[in-house]
C-alpha cells in the first residue's frame, strides 16, 4: 500500500515535495487557490499534470469531527477554514483504510491532527510536543476549558490568553 501525503500551502511554497519523488500528493482545492506566487504554482501545476498531486476535497463528517477535535485541543481559535479542511481530509484518506501523513509546517494544523491520531510530518522539525491548550485569564487566574468560545474571561471581563494545559513528546 503506497503512502499518501497530504501537503498544506506552506509545503507547496517550498521545494519539500522534491524529496520524496515516489509518493502520491493529495491537497485540497482552497489549498491551491492560496498558492499565489509563479513558482508555487507552476511547481504545483506540474505535480497534478505527471499525476503525483490530487485535489480531493473532505465531507461534512469529517469537517465536523476535525472541528470537535481542534476545540478539545484548543486550537480552533487559530486555524483557518482550509486548514480544518487540509485536517478533514488526512482524516477522510485514514478512514479509508489508507497510510496517510499530513504534512505542515502550521504548529495548530500538525497539534490538531495528532490529537486525531493522523501521522504529522513538520519539514522544519521544529513541532515536538503535542499540546492541550486552555485559555486563562492574566488578572483573576480563571481557566476556560472550551478555548474557543471564551475570549474574554466571564469572571472579570479580561481578554483571555492561550496557554498550553497539558504537553506530551511527539515520537
Ligand atoms: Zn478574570
């Protein structure tokens, strides 16, 4: 069974994919529009026309359970409707029984797919930890555990800050 990557804009951006000559590429079709620049283009362009690149979009599903999973991570104040729906699709291509690994140098799209047990590849090597972040007010010290509804503390009206709960290395 071959390896499929799902690739974000960041990836697209750089020269990552000629590493892996062999591998099947999948994105989603917001993920192409946002790549505005020639090179990113023409590169992408050449992927999808020799066949290594697919645009395939995710389904309402898996949307949904993506949208669950940032909110219990935290991360669904940061991530942007294409990026729940690059995560979407490593899901939907997993649930298919496939081998996936979601590629992104995004540090909210690779938390978010590791709490959904989607294998995460950061070419910059910079993501270690897989963190749980809650939002805690900076003057009465009030925690919320639903980050993404809470932005100004429902004590004493404070603007809330993004803080890490709970870290676990990535292996
Ligand atoms: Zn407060």
């Amino acid at each position: 069974m071959s390896q499929v990557y799902v690739v974000d804009a960041g990836v697209l951006f750089s020269t990552w994919t000629k590493k892996i000559p062999d591998a099947t590429l999948v994105t989603t079709s917001n993920i192409l529009s946002e790549l505005h620049n020639k090179p990113s283009q023409f590169r992408s362009e050449i992927l999808m026309v020799i066949n290594r690149m697919r645009a395939i979009d995710p389904e309402e599903k898996e949307i949904h359970r993506t949208t669950d999973a940032a909110s219990q991570s935290g991360d669904i104040s940061v991530l942007s409707e294409n990026d729940i729906e690059l995560i979407a699709l490593a899901l939907k291509i997993k649930n298919e029984g496939k081998k996936v690994t979601l590629v992104s140098t995004d540090f909210a799209v690779l938390n978010t797919a590791s709490h959904l047990d989607i294998a995460i590849l950061d070419p910059s090597g910079k993501f270690k930890e897989q963190i749980t972040w809650v939002r805690r007010c900076p003057a009465c010290k009030y925690k919320s555990k639903t980050p993404s509804d809470d932005i100004e503390c429902p004590v004493c009206g404070t603007e809330m800050r993004r803080m890490s709960l709970r870290k676990r290395k990535m292996s």
